[in-house]
C-alpha cells in the first residue's frame, strides 16, 4: 500500500471497512465481486443436475461457503479467534462453535 493511496490495495475504505456489497475476488483472473462468482457457481452446480431434484441446497450452499470462509479469515487472522470473529461481525463463542462443526479446530 503506498503512503498516497488511502484506501489500500484492497480498496477498502480507511478504518478498514468494506461493505459486503463491493467484495471482490482479489485474483488476476477476475474483478468481479464475490456475489457474482457465487451466483455463477450456483448456476453451474444447478446446470449439472440434469432435470433432478434437490433438497435442502440452501444449507448445502451455506456448509460449502462457510468453512471455507471460517477457514481463510482464521488463517488471515493468523489464527487470533477473537480478532476473526471480529472481522465476521460474530462473538468468539460462536467463531468456536463453527469451527468446530467443520472440524477447524
């Protein structure tokens, strides 16, 4: 980040900030925010079903995009729970509590 730049290379605001509206996939290969690739990756498993049903995709959709999410934060946090569940907007107790029903800790 250059001393010029407020906002940092990841576009935040200063104080850090982002709203979840402009997340973007920090990658070479795409700018387009976080929505879009979820929305795409939606579309394409729902493409691959062929004509069949499924059931309960709204929690299968939530497991495979939390644990990764709890994953990477933790791991940007350097591992500090308290400081991950602060940037999740949740209490360390339930930061806890998630990692682990997917076996993170």
């Amino acid at each position: 980040m250059s001393s010029s730049d407020p906002t940092g290379s990841s576009g935040a605001p200063e104080g850090g900030r982002t709203p979840a509206s402009h997340l973007e996939v920090p990658d070479n290969r795409s700018s387009e925010p976080l929505r879009a690739c979820v929305k795409v990756s939606v579309e394409n498993y729902l493409h691959h079903l062929d004509g069949h049903d499924v059931s309960e995709f709204f929690a299968l959709v939530m497991t495979e995009v939390e644990a990764p999410l709890l994953e990477a934060v933790l791991a940007h946090a350097n591992g500090n729970q308290s400081r991950a569940a602060a940037m999740l907007g949740i209490n360390r107790a339930t930061l806890r509590k998630k990692l682990k029903r997917y076996n993170l800790i």
